[in-house]
C-alpha cells in the first residue's frame, strides 16, 4: 500500500501556550473549556492582532512525580494475535478520573520549563463573552523556547507521526481498537454514545481508518488513563508503538 502524501505543513512560528492543569489534549478532539479573565482578555488581544484563530495546549508540568525516562529498566511485551510486538514501558496503574473535568482550568505559569514540551496545535472554534472556550485539536506540536514572557507564547515546530512501514499490523491493531472500544461501549461507559460513532466510522471503513486518529479518539475517551499516560501516548510518534501503547494501557 503506498504511503499518504506529505501534508503541508502550516504550523505557526509561535503560539500561546494553554497550560492544561488536568489532562493533555490528544489530537482530533475538540473540547469547550472555562478560562479566567486574565487569560481571556490576553488571548482575545492575541487572537486580533495575529489575525489568526491558533493556539497550543500543553499539558502542566506534575512537579510531584518523578519525569517519565525514555528507556525504563521494566518493561513488558505486547501482542497481536499471539505475535509479540513492543516491549513497552511500565507505566503507574491508572487512576479513574472524570473526563468532564478534563482542562477545565488553566493556571497562570512563568516559564516554559513548566509545561510538557510536546502539545497540540488547536484551533479556536468558539470565544464567548462569558469566558468560554470551544477548540478544536488538529496535530501535534513541540514547544522550543519561549517567544514572550508576559503571556506564555512559545516558538513551536510542527511534530510529525513517523511514517508507517507495516500495514498488515497497522489493520489489524486498529481491530484491536475498535474491539477493544466496543468492551468499552457494552461496559455502559460515561463516554458510550462518543465511542459508538467512533466505532461505527472506523468498521464502515477500516482500510481508510487513519491509525494514529483512532488511537487518538479512543484514548481521549479512555477515562482509565491517567494524565501521565495520555502524555507518554502523546509524545510517541511512531503510530505502531502508539496504537499498542494505547491497547497496553486499557487493558490494565
């Protein structure tokens, strides 16, 4: 199967910076979030005078929790029928947390060592006059330094996803996915009738299912995972290891 073409690339040179305080944002995903009035009116400014409606959202810094290493000494295999695939790392058990609270507040940060490097380029769908937020997360981004200090804004380059090169796995993780989120609907999960009309885009036509958005979407409705998690799933770019890492985490 050949590969896509390379999409073009129009990330902007600088962004301000969302520092979400509860969970990252995976992309594909839109979300409507509450902002106080601080930030509010800075990134109205911003908005209107950059002529643009991007913004980036980067997951808080946990400042408590010792930072996730690349290479952990404890590590286990995971399988697709029966074939051992990656030896993924060992991850904190996951905590249950409600995905209604998912960034719904942002905190005022000083510096961009504060939040995690590796975010989402969003676009601003909706900005009310009662402080609310409606974005929409298109791909990922990475953070380099910081462009202004008054309002958290950061150079950033595009990120991204390695190319696939095994496309007999890539269709039969994405079984996996859909089978697993289907476990998930019949469980009468909180996010059901989400996952429903993931599941249903993704079986009428599994072969043009792009791989890296259905982990996407059905990771940002697993409410198992815990923010560490959906981060380490964020960072990954190789779509094979990311589609796994996603099978690993809900199946603990």
């Amino acid at each position: 199967m050949a590969a896509a073409p390379a999409e073009r690339d129009d990330t902007p040179a600088a962004v301000i910076a969302l520092p979400l305080s509860h969970r990252p944002l995976l992309p594909g995903m839109t979300i409507q979030l509450q902002i106080h009035g601080a930030l509010y009116n800075k990134l109205v400014t911003d908005l209107h005078m950059n002529k643009h409606s991007l913004v980036g959202a980067f997951l808080m810094q946990d400042r408590t929790m010792p930072p996730v290493v690349a290479k952990p000494p404890a590590s286990r295999k995971v399988a697709i029928n029966g074939r051992p695939i990656y030896a993924l790392p060992k991850i904190r058990v996951p905590q249950t947390i409600d995905r209604v609270l998912m960034a719904s507040q942002f905190i005022d940060i000083p510096h961009i060592n504060d939040i995690h490097k590796v975010g989402t380029l969003c676009k601003v769908v909706q900005l009310t006059q009662d402080r609310s937020l409606m974005i929409e997360s298109l791909r990922l981004i990475k953070a380099s330094s910081m462009a202004d200090r008054s309002l958290l804004t950061v150079n950033v380059n595009g990120r991204p996803d390695d190319i696939i090169t095994d496309w007999d796995l890539a269709h039969q993780l994405k079984c996996a996915i859909v089978e697993a989120a289907r476990h998930m609907i019949d469980r009468k999960h909180m996010y059901e009738a989400h996952l429903r009309v993931v599941v249903e885009r993704a079986t009428a036509d599994l072969n043009g299912t792009d791989l890296s958005l259905l982990v996407n979407q059905v990771g940002g409705l697993c409410t198992s995972m815990s923010p560490s998690q959906e981060q380490v799933l964020l960072e990954q770019a190789d779509p094979l290891k990311r589609a796994a890492l996603l099978l690993h985490c809900m199946a603990l």
